[in-house]
C-alpha cells in the first residue's frame, strides 16, 4: 500500500503545488449557459484549437472535410477539404495539424495549405494528443492500446491491456503526465512520461460519475486540461471536471442530454470558452479559466488566486 501510494504521488508531485478544492463555481460564470455554435452535421468530433482561439472539427460520420469555426464567431467553412471520417485533431509546435483517420485506419499529419504526411497506417486511431517536443500519443479503442510516434517517426506500443477502452486524451499543464479516459469503464487513467517517452506506473486515478442504469461504465470520451491543470472529460453524465489531484469538481451538464457527448476542447478569444462536440451540434460557453495549449512550452499548472 506504502508503495502504490508513493508512486501516486512521485507520477503527480507537480499538480499538488499550490492544491485546493477546485469547484464548478471556479470555472462557471454566473448566467452564462451553453450557446449553439453550428448544427446540421451528422456526428461533430475531433475538437482543437490554435494559437489565435479559432475552432476546429470534424463530422467524423458524413464528413468530407477539416471544418473551421473563427474565434469570434461565425459559421462553420471547410478549411482542409476531401478528409472524411477523422476522430481526433491538434494542431502541434511545427505548426502542423495531426489527425486520427480512423476511417482509413491511418495517422497522418497536415499543413495549412492542405499537403498531407502519412505518419502510420493500418492502425485503429481513436484520438491523439502531441507535446511540445512533437511526442505524438494516441489512443487505439479496439486494441486497448496507447501508442507513441516520436519526433522522427518511429511508432512503438506504451501501453497494451492496462484500459479496457482507451479513448480521450489529454496533458497535464507541464506535460509531464499522460491522461486516458475509458470508455469501457469508470476511470481516467494517468501514466508518468519518463524522458524517453515511454510510459510508467499506471494509475486508475480519476473516477467518473456513472449512469445508475451502469454503474460500471462512464463511457469516458474527449478530454482537455485548462491552465490551473483541471481536467475536463465528456461522459454519458455529461461533462465531468477533476483537479490536479483526481478530485471530482463536479459535472456540467450535457446542452443536449439526447446526442451523445463526445469531444470538448478551449477555444474561441483567450481560449476563455469550453466547446463541446454534441451529436449534429457544437455548442460553447464562456468560463473564468482558460485551456492548456500543449504546443508551446510546458508550464506548472497556475495556482487559482485566493477568494
């Protein structure tokens, strides 16, 4: 027990600097509810921003194309054409945009004038995360694996067996640990990123709320971090906030509990706005934090200022 423990702490010592209880009211602002961004899509995922707070996704079902919603506001426009059935979207520290392809089985990675690189293929990619050394991570659902790409290309298996549906993905604010979200159960596991990139001393460390109809699975999904190293994760509960330390903040509701919940990102001006991905719709709202952004250069989580 005095071991396991231990390791708990040596994953995670960072995020408990300056710990507190980080509740909904820190986050949430007073009558400010979810506002529909675009609609009239089959099924949105794959959310991500910039450095500007511009948004972009995917229709991951009936899609033909990378979409982009501009920071202030506006309509959905096709940013990156004829790329159909993408799940999961960065933008990373070269200035390129990687994607999951998990229709064509494939990760591959873009330029802003659309050229495409082809990193792997004949892969099951679910959703991927990239550091700002340009360490690429990705979940693979089926398999239940977590694999890695290097900067120069070499992919290697991290993780194999350790979650039981390894879908959303995501940093802590220094970068330092990797956080999965099961959808096959009712945890958010992390994993410590040694300094060759492998993965070490897994930890079950997050639980998420459960549906009294199965307790068992959370049907964890997207997953972000904001700057005061608060995790966020879409579940069927909605979307469920953890601190540093893998304590429940609370859950914000779903905007429509009738689609699914599956992908949330910080975007829009100061990336200030928590966006979601919700069936045929993307909704937002605005919040008194703002998101980690993992291609600039790792930082300690930000201490919430006292009341």
């Amino acid at each position: 027990m005095l071991i396991r423990l231990f390791l708990i702490v040596s994953i995670l010592a960072p995020a408990f600097v300056g710990a507190q209880d980080m509740p909904l009211s820190q986050v949430l602002i007073d009558g400010e509810g979810w506002e529909k961004v675009v609609d009239g899509f089959a099924f949105t995922d794959g959310l991500c921003t910039d450095a500007e707070g511009n948004l972009y996704f995917s229709d991951v079902k009936q899609g033909t194309a990378v979409y982009k919603v501009p920071a202030e506001g506006g309509d959905a426009v096709e940013f990156i054409k004829e790329k159909p059935g993408i799940s999961g979207l960065q933008w990373a520290a070269d200035g390129k945009l990687y994607a999951c392809v998990a229709k064509e089985q494939r990760v591959i990675c873009l330029t802003k004038e659309g050229e495409e690189t082809e990193l792997v293929n004949e892969v099951r990619p679910n959703d991927l995360v990239v550091t700002a050394d340009g360490d690429l991570y990705f979940t693979m659902t089926p398999t239940k694996e977590i694999r890695r790409i290097d900067s120069s290309g070499k992919m290697t298996v991290v993780s194999e067996g350790v979650v039981t549906k390894p879908n959303g993905i995501t940093l802590s604010r220094d970068q330092g640990t990797l956080a999965v979200s099961d959808h096959g159960g009712k945890y958010v596991w992390v994993f410590r990123i040694e300094k060759d990139g492998i993965l070490t001393h897994p930890e079950n460390y997050m639980t998420m709320r459960t549906p009294v109809a199965d307790p068992e699975i959370a049907k964890g999904d997207g997953m972000a971090t904001d700057v005061h190293g608060r995790y966020y994760v879409t579940t069927a509960e909605g979307l469920q906030m953890f601190d540093p330390t893998g304590r429940m903040g609370g859950v914000i509701a779903t905007p429509d509990p009738d689609s699914g919940l599956v992908s949330v990102c910080f975007a829009g001006p100061d990336h200030a706005y928590l966006y979601v991905a919700n069936g045929s719709a993307i909704y937002r709202r605005k919040t008194k934090t703002s998101g980690a952004l993992f291609f600039e250069e790792p930082k300690p989580a930000e201490v919430m200022p006292k009341n």
